[in-house]
C-alpha cells in the first residue's frame, strides 16, 4: 500500500514538473503594464512564435501597475504611457525607450451620432470632464456643430479607475488646452475626477465597456479599442484650428516634429503639437528595463523581439492604426539606450 501511495506521488510530482516546464517555455518573455499597446504586443506576439518558438506573457494592467512590476522585479520589461523621469529613471538603474506612437480618443454613446460626426474642443472636453458641461444638448456642444440637433440626456463621464497612462495622456492635454483643468485637476496617471457623474473602468477595455453601455456617456480610449468595438469618436480641434479624426496620419502628423533625446528617458510629451493634420492627443508607449537585469538571458529576448518588431511589425501596427517609431530614432535607440543594458 505504501510503495503504491509513494508511485502515485512520483506520478503525480513528475506530471506537475513537467506542466510547470511547459508552461514555462510557452512564455519565455515577461512584461506588464499599459493596456493602450497591448493590442500590437498581443499580434506582435503571435507573429514572433510562430517565428521563433519564443512566446510574450504580457500582463495587460496598467501603466502604473507594469511600473510597479518592474520595480518588484517580477518581469522583464514594463510597459508604461506615463513616461517615468529621468531622475527616478537614475534612482531605479533603468532605461526607457518608446516602442510605439498612438492616440487618445473622446468616445462617447449617444443616438443617432456616427464616428467623427461631433466635433469638439479642448476646452469644452474640459469642462465636460469637469462637471460644468451635463447635458448634451449645452450650446457650447451646439455652436461647434451646427445643423445637428443634440438630446436632452445627461453625460455621464467615464474614466479609467486604475492607474494608467491613457489617463496621463487625456489630462495632459486638457491641462494643456485649459487653464482651468490643469489648476484645480492637473495631469497623472490618476487625478480625482470632478464631475459628480462619473464612473471608472479598469483598462482601455472597461470604459470602453462602460461607454457602450451607457446611454449619454463620453469617454477616453486607445484608438484601436475604439475601432474595435466600432464606438463612436469625436473629431477634435487640434492647435492649427482644424477639426481633425484618429487615424495613422494623423498620429503620424503629431509625431513628425518630436525631438525624442529632449528629456532624459524620451519621455516627451506629443499633445497638441503645431501642423494642420496633426492629432492633438497623441502619445508613445515606453518600455522599462534594468540596465542590470537580474536575468540577463530574459532580458536579451525582450530586446531580440523588440528588434524583430521594429524591423518587421511595422505593417501590423499600421493596421491597427499606430504609428511605427521612424527607423532613424530605432537606430538612435539600439546605439544610446540598449548599450547600456548589460548582454
């Protein structure tokens, strides 16, 4: 009895051993963080096994929750919207480099309206976060369209309840159209929401839920989760005056004057940038890794499939409406920032 219960154990402990070693080959690459890139990762991430063998488990999370990540050392990369400063850059031994441009989209859930039929401002988007704006049929929404005829129906504000760096894009630039959003809100990864009506959902994934749902409710998201679930956009008023859609192009506008070496860590801010096409709410995605990585082995594949993805995702992120990093700054970027990260 006791040489059967102790066969049964061997079995047991072996089957364990080896599920445990085939999940770990199934996911030789660890990263969390921003869900604003995570639909490129995830097709980046299938093109590189079937390529390669070696396979991504990213944690879509998050900004802040992939900086914590990387911080814990629990992963080989984190992945963040909200750029992390030079100077904790230096205090954590960490380089930073963007892996590609997007942006961020006002959708909202309201009858009758179709994609990039509303136009918009900065200022008005502000006070309709704020609270000050509550009914869709205001005239500050009416004399910037007019012919359309919009609802008595009450807003609903919708943002991310997580710490993310969509949130840190969105209040960056309502703190840069509004004087008074960046005095009494300001911009991070998280702020307190003013309007009494709003609500939150974790992840790019769950207001774009939430604004689905909800009859009247306005919302900031990715650009590719927005065309995704086919939620209604607002054209935007960028800084040349002109009412512009999402699109690759448009991004594309905002990213051409970017001096990326400008701050330390490329963490430059793209909102409402000069240029007649330019989207004016427009990011990068930033990767975090240890210049002295605790697996140096890991380490080296995340740079191997960062390599892959700038030398052949271009494609797929155009498909989805992001804006591959001009080979001129992926250059810049092997030569000034992976250098320092011991191989």
């Amino acid at each position: 009895m006791n040489t059967k219960r102790t066969l049964l154990k061997t079995v047991a402990a072996a089957a364990f051993a080896t599920l445990a070693m085939g999940t770990a080959f199934a996911a030789d690459i660890t990263g969390a963080g921003a869900t604003f890139p995570f639909p490129i990762y995830a097709k980046w991430a299938e093109a590189y096994k079937k390529e390669t063998g070696v396979g991504l488990n990213y944690q879509s999370i998050g900004s802040s929750g992939g900086i914590r990540q990387i911080r814990a050392k629990t992963v080989a990369f984190g992945a963040t919207d909200a750029p992390v400063s030079g100077e904790d850059l230096d205090k954590d031994g960490m380089v930073q480099f963007p892996a590609i441009i997007g942006g961020t989209v006002p959708v909202f859930n309201l009858q009758g309206f179709q994609q990039g039929e509303v136009r918009i401002t900065g200022p008005v988007l502000a006070e309709m976060f704020m609270g000050k704006i509550t009914n869709w049929n205001d005239p500050k929404i009416a004399a910037l369209n007019p012919g359309k005829t919009f609802p008595s129906q009450a807003i609903t504000v919708v943002h991310r309840a997580d710490g993310s760096g969509t949130t840190f894009n969105w209040t960056d630039y309502l703190s840069a159209v509004s004087k008074d959003w960046a005095d009494t809100v300001g911009k991070g990864a998280a702020v307190k929401w003013p309007a009494p009506t709003s609500i939150g959902g974790r992840g790019n994934e769950g207001v774009a839920a939430n604004v689905q749902r909800t009859r009247g409710a306005i919302g900031y998201v990715e650009y590719a989760y927005a065309k995704k679930n086919n939620i209604p956009y607002m054209a935007v008023q960028n800084a040349a005056g002109n009412f512009v859609r999402p699109d690759e192009t448009s991004f594309a506008a905002a990213a051409s004057g970017v001096d990326w070496f400008s701050v330390p860590g490329m963490g430059v801010s793209m909102v409402n940038p000069q240029g007649a096409n330019s989207w004016p709410i427009a990011t990068a995605s930033f990767i975090l890794m240890y210049k002295e990585p605790a697996n140096v082995a890991e380490s080296n594949e995340v740079l191997k499939f960062f390599d892959w993805a700038f030398k052949n995702g271009q494609k797929m992120a155009i498909e989805l409406d992001y804006v591959p990093m001009p080979e001129s700054v992926v250059n810049d970027i092997r030569r000034k920032v992976w250098s320092q990260i011991k191989r």
